[in-house]
C-alpha cells in the first residue's frame, strides 16, 4: 500500500509538468488559439490562475495553523498570506481583460491582408 501523502506530492508534479508542456504548446500556437488558450488559463473561476491562488490562500490557511502551534515560523505564514493577496490582486486586474482575449480568440486567423496596427506598450495601471 502506498503512503497517502505521495499522490499529492506525486500529482503537484505531473500539474508542474503539464503547465510545462502548455507553455511549450502556447509558444507555437497561431495567435487566435494563443489567446484562447490564455484566457482560459487566466479564468478567475476555473481557469490555472485561479486554481493556484486558491491552492496558495489554502496553503496559507495550513501555515497560519502551524504557525499558531509553534511547528512553522510565523514569517511562513505571513509569506504564503502576501503570496495569496497578491495572486488575489493579480486574478482581479486580469479578469478585466477575460472578454478581450476571448474577442480575439474568436476572430480568424488572419489572411495577408493589412496587418494590424501595432499598439504603444507603455500604458498607466490603475489600482
């Protein structure tokens, strides 16, 4: 009988793994399906990014128990804590811009007809 605690281990692996071989696919993909890909991986609800914030604030939840019990340092904890609001933070700024990827994920691939105008990459965030 296997040790419970290796299929976790075992399954953050293959995620790790597959998030790999993903990256390598996004990197040859034609942008129409580049930007489907994306916008389903930056899904808040269920896409890759929201899935690793909540696996972080979980994360966090079981080092503020440790920490609470003296078996982790507190700095543990507060790390996962600002790990998990930032990627919270990080969720929510993209999540603005779910429709324009799925716009562009829809659009064909274009022919050689005039190429779209290229667009100034400096812009002003807000918060």
């Amino acid at each position: 009988m296997s040790h419970p605690t290796l299929y976790p281990v075992r399954l953050a692996d293959e995620i790790t793994r597959q998030l790999g071989q993903l990256a390598d696919h996004l990197s040859q993909l034609p942008p129409p399906h580049a930007a489907q890909v994306i916008a389903r991986v930056l899904d808040p609800d269920a896409g890759v990014l929201g899935g690793i914030s909540h696996l972080v604030a979980t994360g966090s939840a079981f080092a503020k128990d440790q920490a609470e019990r003296g078996a982790l340092p507190a700095e543990v904890w507060l790390a996962l804590g600002r790990a998990s609001n930032e990627l919270h933070d990080i969720t929510l700024d993209l999540d603005e811009h779910q429709d324009t990827l799925r716009h562009v994920g829809t659009q064909p691939v274009a022919t050689a007809a005039k190429p779209p105008a290229p667009a100034p990459l400096v812009v002003r965030r807000r918060r």
